[in-house]
C-alpha cells in the first residue's frame, strides 16, 4: 500500500492470510477462526444406527456428486438440521462452561464448513473458483466495447483474453485432478 506522498507504507500491521492461531484473530475462512457453532466440527459419527452427523456427511456428498451449486447444498444442509438434528441436539460448549439446547447451525456455518474447513469435498471449493471465473467473464464481457464508437478497449480486451485462458488452464488442471482423483478410487476400491 502507498501512502498519500507515493511512498510504500512500511508501518503497516500485516497478519497471515490463514492462521493457525484458535484465537479467531486472522477471521479466516475456517470455522476454527470464527466464533459460530459448528455441528460437522463439533460431533463426529456414533455407532448408532440413528446417526445424524454421518447422515449429514451422506447428504453433502451425495450433492458435491451431483454437482450441485453450494447455495442449493447449504440449503439442504440446513433444513435437514433444523427437522432431523436440532430439536434433540444438546451441545457442551468446553471453553465457555455451558450446555447450549438446540443450537444453531447457521447457513453460513455450514457453507463455511463445506467449502473452506473440510477437505472431504474438494469439488466444492473448486466449483467455487469456477464460479469466479464464469462470473468474472461474463461481467468483463460486458464492459469492452465502447458503446459511444464501437470500438474494442484494447486493455479491457486484453484483461479479458487474460481471465479466459487462466480459467482455461483451471479447467486443464480440474479435468486432470479429476481423473487423477477418479482413478485412485477405482484402484483402491479393487483392493
């Protein structure tokens, strides 16, 4: 960052882009560095045949699968909360000393949980990415013409070409991670 008279502002306090700190402090995208209940952190799966984390965790996959956008899964997630697990959740918050009936799982918890601080879904953040650059085309798109001329702005051209063949090497890299990925499951699931 510069300063007013041009110079490189050397006093300013800089912090991780990810901390590791429980403290909160960065306010990370990780539900460890923010304040809000979590379910998917705060229990894991029982042996009881009603089991409503790994039902949860069912739920997620089966939509990342379908490749579903992360609005509709957050949605689904949060509904089957509210019905199913919520009403008989009773939830022991260690730091703070206290039970905590019903709590709640927020959307944004949940999309929290799903995208930044699990790595069970890795198609999701990725789909994430891809829905940046489908969005940042689109808008680009719509702003390299001067209307008035009809000319092309030749640095709005060149910003946009830029952004397209990023994302045409994102999706290189996800096709070939994908398929990595596809078949590692094949051969594990022949062992």
């Amino acid at each position: 960052m510069m300063t007013d008279d041009g110079h490189e502002d050397l006093h300013r306090t800089m912090g991780p882009v990810y901390s590791l700190e429980v403290s909160g402090a960065s306010a990370g995208p990780t539900c460890a560095q923010h304040g809000e209940f979590c379910f998917l952190c705060n229990f894991s799966a029982s042996e009881d045949q009603d089991d409503p984390w790994s039902d949860i965790i069912d739920v997620i996959g089966a939509l990342a699968e379908e490749n579903k956008e992360i609005a509709t899964i957050v949605k689904i997630v949060h509904q089957n909360y509210e019905q199913n697990v919520r009403p008989t959740l009773s939830y022991t918050d260690a730091a703070a000393g206290i039970t905590i009936e019903h709590p709640e799982w927020s959307k944004d918890a949940i999309r929290r949980h799903i995208v930044f601080t699990s790595t069970q879904w890795p198609s999701l953040f990725s789909n994430v990415c891809e829905n940046i650059f489908v969005s940042m085309i689109a808008l680009q798109s719509k702003h390299v013409k001067d209307m008035d001329t009809e000319d092309v702005d030749e640095e709005r051209r060149k910003a946009l070409v830029d952004t397209m063949m990023k994302y045409s090497q994102f999706q290189r890299n996800r096709a070939s991670t994908f398929h990595l990925s596809k078949n590692t499951k094949q051969a594990s699931s022949r062992i």
